[in-house]
C-alpha cells in the first residue's frame, strides 16, 4: 500500500466516523505523525494532501524541518521546558501542555518572538501513572492558571492519549470525559481562551475517537506502516 492510499484510506473511515457522529468529513482534521519517518515519506505524505503533521520530539523537528514542504508542524509529545525555545518559530500548536511551568516558558519564548503561540492541555483522563497530562479534576485550575498568567499563548483546546484497548468500545468513556470538559469552553471565547480543537485519536483508536467527538485526530502507523523504534534519538 502507497502512503497516498494510506491516507485517502484514513480520510475515508475519519469521515465515516464524522458523519456518524452528525459532523461533517471535514470537521475533523488529520494530523499524520511523523515520528521516526523520513523527510522522503513525509513529503510524499503532504504531496498526497497533508496539511499538517505531529512529531513528538523537538531533536527530530530540528533533524528533519529543511528538508520538508512547507506544512504546518505540531508537537504532540511531551515538551521539556529548555526545549521549547528551539521549537517556538516553528510549531503550529503544541498538544502536551501539562503545566503551569511548561505555558511560562512558552508564554516568554513566544513574547520574545513576537507571536502568540497556540496550545492544548493534555488531559490524562485514565489517570495513567505512565502517561503525562493533567487530571480531569486539575484541569479547569491550569486553564485558569493559565489564562491569567500566560498572555502569549492562547489555549485552543484539549489533547489526550486514551490507555490502548484490544476492543476499543472500552476507550470510549477516557474519550467522553475530556469531551466533557471541552463542551464546558467551547462556547466562551475570551481574551486567549479560543477553544477550536478536541485532540484525540490515534492509529488503533481515531474512529473510536471521532464518534465521542474528536476534530482532530493524529495518526502515524495507519499512514506510513510501523516505526522502527531503533532510530529513535536520545
Ligand atoms: C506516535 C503518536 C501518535 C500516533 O500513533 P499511531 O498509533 O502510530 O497512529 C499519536 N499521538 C501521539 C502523542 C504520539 O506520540
């Protein structure tokens, strides 16, 4: 399979998924995961349609951000706070906010640059001890925290990584418990509370994800086969 039939295959079942839950295909969007693939493929991958794409590591941004088309980048994984002036110029978004510590570094990086940096609070809503995020019950505390003290991003919406389930139905309740606290902004726009993006969804379960009411799903294995973990930076 061509990574082009990959992803014409993902967007097809992503709008399914869409229109079962009374939303249209385009409502969701696709952002492809980049991780551990190479400039070739990812540019193959934009060249079939992809507009946006996720690494989770600000090395391989670095590595990789000449020789790819221009795309809009995110950085859905876990962000150490001397990383992010090295990313601050080039992400869209960043998924893995999790602390009041972590915004203020972005909130003085992107001060400096002059934007307004775009975030997501990633919400551990199975309260995995393995998984970084804020808990369901923290959540609406680092909003605030945030809003008050971090004029330089703007908090978009929320991110989560659901436990892997065999049987994905079993997914569903982690999925409606930050859907739950999404609805909660959705309607209320302020100075940088703008909440447009539900980020939730991934190879095994974006279906799943979409149904519970995900916009934006961030799929890597589906689109360009499994990662070999052996070239993965230290
Ligand atoms: C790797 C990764 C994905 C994509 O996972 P797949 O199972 O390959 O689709 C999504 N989100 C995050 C945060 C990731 O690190």
């Amino acid at each position: 399979m061509s990574i082009k039939s990959n992803i014409d295959y993902v967007n097809d079942l992503k709008g399914q998924a869409a229109i079962r839950s009374g939303r249209k295909p385009e409502d969701v969007l696709l952002v492809a995961v980049t991780k551990l693939h190479e400039p070739s493929e990812i540019n193959e991958a934009i060249d079939a349609g992809v507009t946006d794409i996720g690494e989770n590591k600000v090395q391989e941004i670095l590595r990789k951000y000449d020789d790819v088309k221009p795309v809009r980048w995110h950085l859905i994984g876990h962000l150490q706070t001397n990383k992010v002036k090295s990313i601050i110029d080039k992400v869209c978004m960043i998924h893995s906010v999790d602390s009041l510590h972590l915004a203020k570094e972005i909130d003085k990086r992107a001060a400096q640059h002059g934007l307004k940096m775009d975030i997501l609070i990633q919400v551990n809503s199975a309260n995995d001890e393995n998984k970084f995020g804020v808990s369901t019950e923290e959540t609406d505390e680092l909003i605030r925290q945030i809003s008050e003290q971090c004029p330089n991003v703007c908090i978009r919406g929320l991110m989560c990584i659901a436990p892997y389930e065999e049987d994905t139905d079993d997914a569903r309740p982690f999925f409606a418990a930050v859907k739950k606290i999404y609805d909660k902004y959705a309607g209320e726009k302020k100075d940088n509370i703008d909440f447009k993006y539900l980020s939730m969804g991934m190879t095994n379960d974006f279906q799943v994800a979409v149904e519970e009411g995900s916009n934006l799903i961030r799929v890597g294995t589906a689109i360009f086969g499994y990662r070999d973990y052996r070239k993965e930076e230290k």
